[in-house]
C-alpha cells in the first residue's frame, strides 16, 4: 500500500527535489511503508526504489535480519526502547530539528566490506500537526572514520614507538647511569690508590733522605777515622823525634858554652878574632833564647795537633760504634767541643760548668754527635752580638746523670716547639740545615732510654737537657 505522495511531500516538484537530493534520503509513513527512496539512497545502499518504495524491507538494505530503523521508532514512538535495545545509547536528539535522532554506527552488509554511516531521522506531519511519516538521512562516513581510525591507528603507532622508544632511552638512560655510577667507583677507587701511592712515595723519599743522611754522617766519620789515624803516625814520629832533638840541643849547647868559656884560653889571636866574628854574626845569644821559644811553640803546635788528631778519633771512634761501654761524658763533651770549635769560636764564649759525675753505661761516640748537634744549633742561634753557650753536667741520684746546653740566642718561636725533634723539621734556608739533628739526637737519647727537654724564650735563648740512666737495663746494652 503506497500513499499518495502529496501526504507526506506535497507537490511533485518536491518530489522531484527530494530525488535530486544528493543525500541519501528514504521515507515512511506510519505504517512503516517506505514512500520515497532517492537515487542518492539507491547508490549508497544498493537497493533500488522500485524495490524498496511500497515494501517495508528497507532494513534489508542496512541489516541481514528485520529490524526496525531509525526512522521507524519514530514512527512507533519508541525511541527510549530503540535507544536502550537496538542503538545501545549512541542515539542523540538533533540540535537542529526538534524531535529528529541522530546516530553514528558501522553496517558491516553495506557494499563489499561495510560503511559507516551517519542517520539522522525527523518524525514528518501534516499541516495539522499529526504524525504522516518520517524521514531518514544517510550520510557515508566511512571516509572519515577510515582516516580517523588511520590517525588513530597512526597515532597509536606513534605512541607505542613513543613508549618502545622511551623505555630505550630510559633502559640506556639506567645503563648510563651504571656506567657512570661504575665509572665513579672505579674514579674513587684510582685516586684512593693514588693517594696511598703518594703517600707512601713520600714515606720512601723520607726513607731516603734519612738514609742518605746516615749514609752521609758515617761516611764522614770514617773519613774523619781514616784521616785521624793516618795522621797519627807520623805525628807520633814528629812528636818523639822532637823530644829527642831538644835533648841534643840542649847538649848542643852546653858544648857551645863549654866552647865560649874556652875561647878566651885561644893562643892564635886569628882564631879567636874569627871566631867572635863568626858569633857576632850569627847572634848567638839571640839563637840560644829563640831556638828555646821556638822548641817551645812547636811543641805545643804538635800536642795540639796530637790533641786535635786523638779527639777526632774519639768522637768518631768508628771502631767503638755501637759498643756499650762505660765513659765519662763530660770527656766527650770536650772532645766535641774541640772539633766544633771552628763552628763556634767566632760566634759565642763557650763556658763549662760541670758537676761531678759518674761513669755511664753508654754508646759515647753516638752521644758525642748529640752533642755536636746542641751545639753547633746553639751556635747557629746565635745572632750579630757574640753570645753564651753553657755546657753544664750533674747527677739527681745515683741513677741518673744530666748535661745541659744553654744558649743565649733567639730562641724558638713556641709554634716550632712541638716540630723541632721532627725529621727534617728546619726554619734554615733551603741547603743549610737537613731537620735531622735533634731527630738523630732524638732517637740517640731514646735508645739510651732518657729523655730529652727543651726551654725556650725567644730573645733570650734556650736550653736543651739531657738526662741518661747510669746503667742500662741487661736487655738494652747485650
Ligand atoms: N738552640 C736553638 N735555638 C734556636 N732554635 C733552635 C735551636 N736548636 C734547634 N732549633 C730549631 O730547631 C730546628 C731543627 O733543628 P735540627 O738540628 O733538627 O735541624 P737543623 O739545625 O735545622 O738542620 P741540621 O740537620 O743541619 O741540624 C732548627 O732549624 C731551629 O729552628
Ligand atoms: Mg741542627
């Protein structure tokens, strides 16, 4: 039953214009019998108007099974059962036309592999206001949804890259980060290793210089040995001879008086002019009284020389070295007091104060060169005026002897106090001192269990006093 078409769209050219229409385009009326089918519908859906109009099978062009359209709630007035059952919620009122749907769905049974369509539908009335019909508008879709869905498609690729890229990034990132953290490691670890390399470069430099130092120290005491010893013999000779040519002078010149008185008994009065002559040239009293003073001087040149000889062989005594034996220090102190005496005779007055003390169990050439050391840095403390250098010995008990060196020279700043028995703690100029004559003195005073202590003022000088066991413990001297 078809109705008659100026129900619903009065007038044929309407008719006409809504065929021309190039949106697909169908009608019902209430009976749900399809009215109009435009050619636009006929392309998109494939289904002809002469098969479609008076039918109502225009579900078949959109679904395999009958179903109601769009258009068809509508007309039966069942759009919120058609929005809850068949369209699932997609269908919205239109903001254009008052009481039409629209909605937006795929129909997999439209051409070779389905399109998507947009379907808007509007209820159609008579002049009276009364419900006729309705009319449905198909627009295909599908061209824009496929390139949504490409973009969509495309952008998820993107992301997913996105994402696979930043978990690279952050995987590298972590690697990176175990590298440098490694990297670190091993950085603290080589310069940890540096550092204790350094260290104990210096602790070998040291090393060296101290051995060096002693090397230097016993190399000039064997020296000074070898040239004491060598020099002793013949001094030795010098020295007895000469004991033996003053005898024959002396006999010399008692037969040169014996001579004298004779001369006047002298009968050839040729002869004893001659020899007056002879006298008075030569000036022989001058010779007698000058020969006894030279005699005289050379003697004391050569005790002094024998004495100088035998305090160097002394204070070295390289063949004593590192015996224990019982001495009287204050013979060491005069000893290195005369092999010093070059260093300090121009700088200070040296004054000797020594109490009486015991013998002590000892290693004294070891002890002389402490001493040596005080003094000679007493010295060396001493500055333009010339000044006081005071050696003084003692003994508290029976147990225990002193020696001090007091010195009237600048002192010592307090800050160096604590530094000066240091190795190679010095306040000389870079060549002049090495630091290591109070540390040696140092090592010296502890290996013969005393002590050593010093006061100072600085501009009034300092002292320096060691005090010794007498005796030493049975281990400490095998
Ligand atoms: N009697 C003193 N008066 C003032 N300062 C002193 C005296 N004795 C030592 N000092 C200070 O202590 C420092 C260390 O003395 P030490 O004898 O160990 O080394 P040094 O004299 O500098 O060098 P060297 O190895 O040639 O003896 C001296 O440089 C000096 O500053
Ligand atoms: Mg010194």
């Amino acid at each position: 039953m078809r109705p008659d078409d100026d129900t619903i769209f009065p007038g044929a050219a309407l008719s006409a214009f809504f065929d021309g229409h190039p949106v697909a385009t169908f009608a019902i009326d209430t009976d749900h019998v399809v009215t109009h089918w435009n050619s636009a519908c006929e392309q998109l859906l494939g289904y002809s108007a002469a098969a479609m109009v008076g039918t109502r099978e225009h579900w078949k062009a959109f679904y395999r099974r009958p179903r109601a359209c769009l258009a068809d709630l509508l007309v039966a007035g069942d759009i919120a059962l058609g929005q809850q059952g068949l369209y699932q919620g997609k269908l919205k009122p239109s903001s254009v036309i008052p009481g039409a749907y629209e909605a937006e769905d795929f129909f997999p049974n439209i051409g070779a592999s389905g399109h998507w369509l947009h379907f808007t539908a509007a209820p159609l009335r008579d002049r009276q206001g009364r419900l006729v019909g309705a009319i449905e508008t198909l627009r295909d879709v599908t061209e824009r949804r496929n390139a949504e869905s490409a973009l969509r498609r495309a952008h998820d690729n993107l992301e997913n890259l996105v994402a696979r890229r930043t978990a690279q990034l952050a995987e590298m990132n972590e690697r990176l980060a175990d590298d440098i953290a490694q990297r670190e490691i091993a950085d603290m670890a080589l310069r940890e290793r540096n550092l204790a390399l350094t260290e104990l470069n210096d602790k070998l430099t040291l090393a060296q210089q101290k051995l060096l130092q002693s090397e230097k120290l016993a190399s000039i005491g064997q020296l000074a040995a070898g040239v004491a010893h060598e020099i002793n013999n013949p001094i030795g000779y010098v020295f007895s001879n000469f004991g033996a040519l003053e005898g024959y002078l002396a006999d010399l010149f008692t037969v040169l008086d014996a001579y004298e008185e004779a001369e006047a008994d002298i009968a050839m009065p040729a002869v004893a002019q001659r020899l007056r002559a002879l006298r008075e040239q030569i000036d022989l009293a001058f010779l007698r009284t000058d020969i006894g003073q030279l005699m005289g001087e050379s003697k004391e040149g050569i005790v002094r020389v024998r004495r100088i000889v035998q305090d160097l062989k002394d204070f070295s005594r390289t063949d004593a070295l590192q015996q224990w034996v019982w001495a009287d220090l204050r013979q060491g102190i005069d000893t290195t007091l005369n092999i010093v005496n070059n260093e300090v005779k121009y700088k200070a007055d040296v004054i000797k104060q020594y109490g009486d003390i015991p013998d002590i169990e000892c290693q004294p050439s070891e002890l002389n060169q402490v001493i040596l050391n005080l003094v000679v840095n007493a010295a060396h403390a001493m500055g333009e005026a010339r000044g006081r250098i005071t050696l003084r010995t003692g003994c508290e008990n029976d147990s225990e002897v002193w020696i001090e060196v007091e010195d009237t020279g600048g002192g010592i700043a307090p800050e160096h106090l604590s530094r000066i028995f240091d190795p190679f703690f010095t306040t000389k100029a870079v060549g002049q001192g090495t630091g290591l004559g109070l540390s040696l003195a140092y090592t010296t005073v502890q290996k013969h269990h005393g002590r050593i202590e010093v006061r100072s003022v600085v501009g009034s000088g300092t002292t320096f006093r060691i005090t010794l066991p007498v005796r030493q413990a049975p281990l400490a001297a095998p």
